[in-house]
C-alpha cells in the first residue's frame, strides 16, 4: 500500500518486539475477491493460499485511491495454545497493539 508506511510500521514492530514483514498484494489476489452473487466475496478460493493477503485484497476494495493503509493480519493470534505461543495465553494474544502504540506515539 505505501512503502513509509510499511517502514514506519516494521521499524515499530522491531522496537516492541512483533515482528512484522511485507506480503505482495497482486492483482491476482483481489480478483479472486469478485463475488458471482454479490460483488465481493471476504474469502478467496483455497488454491491461492495467503489469506492474509486475501484480507488485504477484500479490504482494499474500500480504500480511496491515495489513502495510506497497511492490513495487520493478526487473526492468527486469536488462539493462543499451541507451541507458537510466545506471546502467552490461552485466550488472544493481543499482538499488534504493542506495535500500534509505538507506531502511533512515534507520529506525535
């Protein structure tokens, strides 16, 4: 979506501790988006892998053309028992907001 804002947001995820890097959004992928009954779908089909980058492309359907924004798939970290679970918990992880704030404060 926007390489500063991409910086801006791994340089804060480094300071915190959550780590964050860059998935291609392809045209590919927000076609997959196109409904056949309405005019998106939120899921793409299974063969393209990357739901991550699936979300970003069904969101980027209500992005204004120039608007900066970044997709932080955080989904994952919703289910936090499982030899993944660095950051603790059985419950949500809460990753994302650590870098959020960081990011935020950084922009005072």
């Amino acid at each position: 979506s926007n390489d500063g804002l991409r910086d801006a947001l791994q340089d804060a995820g480094q300071r915190v501790g959550e780590l964050c890097w860059p998935l291609p959004l392809l045209p590919v992928h927000k076609e997959a988006m196109r409904g056949e009954v309405a005019d998106l779908k939120n899921i793409g089909p299974g063969t393209l892998g990357a739901g991550s980058t699936q979300g970003a492309a069904f969101l980027s359907y209500f992005v204004e053309e120039g608007q900066e924004w970044c997709h932080l798939d955080i989904a994952g970290t919703a289910w936090g028992t499982s030899s993944r679970d660095w950051a603790g918990g059985s419950l949500g992880t809460g990753i994302g907001t650590r870098l959020l704030m960081e990011y935020l404060e950084r922009r005072k």
